[in-house]
C-alpha cells in the first residue's frame, strides 16, 4: 500500500500509521514536505513538529 501512496503523492505528504506489536503498540511513516517528522526517545517512536515557515514574510 505504501508504495501506491509514494507513487502518487507529487507535491503533496502523507503519514500511514498502523497498530504493531511493540511497546507504543503504533508505528508510522511520513512522506513529502511535512512538519511532522519521525524521531525516537529512548526507544519510542514521537512525533517532531518542524516549524512553520511564513513565505508571505518581505
């Protein structure tokens, strides 16, 4: 499924997120130009927010 979504996002992200047997109980994966990125802490899998870049700003 992943690869249909890396085939046909373009310009666009994504995130697939699916229940696993680990001790979050969760994984995901991120695609594109996001603000989320992945990032670990002492063995689990967080969430990262990038920060919001203003293109309007002269």
């Amino acid at each position: 499924m992943w690869e249909q979504v890396e085939q046909g996002v373009e310009d666009g992200n994504a995130v697939m997120a699916w229940r696993t047997n680990n001790e979050a109980g969760f994984d995901f994966l991120t695609l594109g130009e996001n603000r989320r990125m992945p990032a670990e802490m002492d063995g689990a899998k967080l969430v990262s927010f990038l920060p919001i870049i203003d293109n309007t700003a002269k």
